[in-house]
C-alpha cells in the first residue's frame, strides 16, 4: 500500500535518496542505502546558522545540549539563568561556556529543528507528507578527530545529511528486525551483524537507515556538521493496539479474572483461550473504515500546524468581500465529513463544523482551486463572506491580494 509523491515531497525528499520512486518500493524500511550529492542541492542548515542559533537566539535547554565520548555534559556546566519579562529562567545557554566545551572536544546537539528554523521546517513538512510518518530533526556539530555514540541501533529510520566537514561512518546487518521504541539497543543483548558499509560522508551525501540498523560515526580531521532526520513510523502494532483500546467499550473484556485465578494456572489458561477467541471474533467486527479515519487523525494531530503567516490574515479579515479570490493554503490538509445536519472540516489539530447547508461551498473552497467569492451565489453577500472569514480564521483559507484577476 503506498501513495503518490506529492510535488513538494518529491521536490525535498529526491536530493536526499536520488531515485524516489525507487528509494520508496525497494529501500523504505528495508534496507540502508547511500546517496551522494547533487549539484547545487539546498542546505537547510550552515555553521553560521548553528552560530545564529546558539549566540543570538537565546535558544533554553533541551533545544541544545553538548555531549562528549557518548555521554551527556551535566547542563548545569555550560546554562545560566536570566529574565524573560518577569520571570526568571534557568535553561539558557552561557554561549561563553558552550563555545568552550566545544572546541575542547565537546558536540553540540540543536534539537527539535523542525519547530523553529525555517529551512528544516520546511523540508520535515514535506517528509511527512510524502512519508505519511512523523518526522524530527536533530543537528550535530562534532569538532576534529572526536566520536560520537557506539556501534547503537535507533527505533526509528534516520536519514543522515552531511551539511560541512566530513564524518566516517560504520553501518551492520540488523540484530532486530524493525525494533518499537519499547526495544532500544542493549550492548548487554544486542550484537551487530556483519559490517555492509563503511563509507564517509562529505558535504551534500546522506545516509538512510532503517530502523534497527547498527551504526557508528566519528568525525575525521574536519570539524563536522550533519542534520538527522528522524522518521518516527506508525506500524501496524500501532494500529492494533489502537484497536484494543476500544475493547474497554465492551463489558465482557471488563469483568476481573475469576478469584484465586493465580493458584490455578492450568484453569487460568483454559479460560484465557476462550476469552482470546472471543477477542479475535470482536476484532474481526470492527470497523476498519472507522478505525482508519482514527489512525488518519493521529498522525494528522501529530504534525504541527501550518500556520505561517496567519496574523496579517487575522488582521486582514474586514477585507473579505465579493472582490476577493480564496483558495485553500498550500500544504494544508483538509477532510469534510456531512454529519447529519452538519459539516465537519477535520483539520491537523481541530475539527471545525458548520451548518450542512454550506457543504456545497465548502468543499469548492477547499478544493485547491482558486475560487471568487462572489461565485458562492447560493448564499447572500453577508453569508459568503462570513463563511471565508471563518476558514480564513481557521487557517484554511487564504486570499489572493487585492486587486488581483479573479481568474487566472
């Protein structure tokens, strides 16, 4: 089961593992592969912005933190406390300290990218659509000469982006299959497999890991900047105990096990193999379209609103009128469900409903096409325009500036 790539997906996602279509059917999720650099390939993230970020940005701990040989640094050693309007915080970074840890050996982690610099913004919500997995990124900035963890595996997929200098890294046949995060690597449990890479990255080349995959990375003679993209899977073990969940509606899954249950294993096992067919015949009757549209708006809730821009929108909405031109904003998922006598548009983090009676217009607006206010005609002037200031408010919306032909 797999979808098309969206324009925008193929448009990020292709420079990182060259043939798309062929990373998707024959390396997501199976095995690792290597991509080296495109000319003229964007970088979502320089040494400079690393600078920007720590010394002008007052980014707080956890958005950074440094680690040496594998270990994490106490943040006490390298934050300080200050004042953020009137209340006082101690999680910002004494950059002074930081710098210092640095070129003694230290790597700086900038975490969580994905909220707050455009550029890997930008380049995750597109992952994800393409993917239809949530998706983070992490930075490293690893001086000359120094490693980062042991040979370690990941619960989930990684593709690794080498943005400066050059990093040495070591990839092993999987010691367990596509591992959830309840199965991290253990050194006590877990032994690599045969080495099947041994390659270093140089500025533009990405790696891709699936999970479970052994690796190892150390810098060389450069200092090394690499962005990881983490692709955090929805398996189907999710989608089954998502299903569980909802024998909890059901009484009989309810009841207590029968007393002294504990001092007769053999009689406990007789009655669980009931009840364990019982549970396959209430799975077997649920619905699985039902069950879809949940897991749907699970991962849709996990992804962070595509707001950019919205404020000059919100102070912009007396503008709507008959002369304007909306259309859906791009890279904003939209569902409208008719439920009874109302319309539900499930956004990414809401559900917005209004009267059934607009449903018609209502999906016109949001169809992905430039539409003229003025030709939603079944409603009077008044009621047109209060249905687009509302998905304009909503973030659906968006309208096309003043002045500009209705028709393109």
């Amino acid at each position: 089961m797999s979808a098309p790539a969206s324009d925008d997906g193929a448009r990020h996602l292709g420079p990182l593992v060259g043939d798309l279509a062929r990373f998707l059917a024959e390396d997501l999720g199976r095995r690792p592969s290597l991509h080296r650099a495109e000319p003229g390939a964007p970088v979502p993230l320089s040494i400079d912005d690393v600078d920007e970020l720590l010394t002008r940005r007052s980014l707080r701990a956890p958005a950074f933190r440094l680690v040496r040989d594998g270990e994490p640094l106490p943040t006490s050693t390298y934050t300080r406390t200050g004042r953020i309007g009137g209340v006082m915080v101690r999680d910002l970074p004494d950059v002074g300290r930081v710098l210092e840890l640095v070129a003694r050996g230290a790597t700086l982690v900038v975490q969580g990218l994905h909220r707050y610099w455009p550029p890997v913004t930008e380049l995750c919500r597109a992952l994800e659509d393409v993917l239809g997995h949530p998706v983070q990124a992490n930075a490293y900035l690893t001086p000359p000469g120094n490693r980062g963890l042991d040979v370690h595996h990941d619960t989930h997929d990684v593709l690794a982006l080498q943005l400066a200098g050059r990093k040495h890294w070591v990839v092993h046949e999987p010691a367990v299959s596509a591992p959830l995060p309840s199965q991290p690597w253990s050194a006590d449990r877990h032994v690599a497999g045969p080495l099947v890479l041994d390659t270093e990255l140089a500025p533009g080349d990405c790696l891709y890991l699936p999970r479970g995959t052994p690796h190892a990375a150390e810098t060389t003679d450069d200092v090394s900047l690499h962005l990881t993209i983490g692709i955090r899977p929805v398996t189907w073990f999710d989608v089954l105990r998502r299903a569980v969940d909802h024998a909890a509606d059901e009484p009989a899954f309810r009841e207590a096990l029968p007393a002294g249950f504990a001092d007769d294993p053999e009689g406990l096992a007789i009655e669980l193999g009931a009840r364990l067919g019982d549970a396959a015949a209430w799975l077997e009757g649920l619905d699985a379209a039902t069950l879809a549209d949940e897991v749907v708006a699970g991962f849709r809730t996990s992804q962070q609103p595509r707001l950019d821009g919205q404020l000059r929108r919100l102070l912009e909405l007396d503008a709507v009128d008959d002369d304007r031109v909306a259309r859906r904003r791009d890279g904003v998922h939209v569902r409208t469900v008719v439920a009874g006598d109302r319309v539900e548009v499930r956004l990414a983090d809401r559900t917005v409903s209004f009267p059934a009676a607009v449903a018609r217009e209502i999906e016109e607006l949001v169809s992905g096409r430039r539409v003229p206010v003025a030709e939603l005609d079944r409603l009077d002037r008044s009621s047109r325009a209060v249905l687009v200031r509302r998905l304009v408010r909503e973030g659906v919306l968006e309208l096309d500036p003043a002045g500009a032909p209705a028709r393109a």
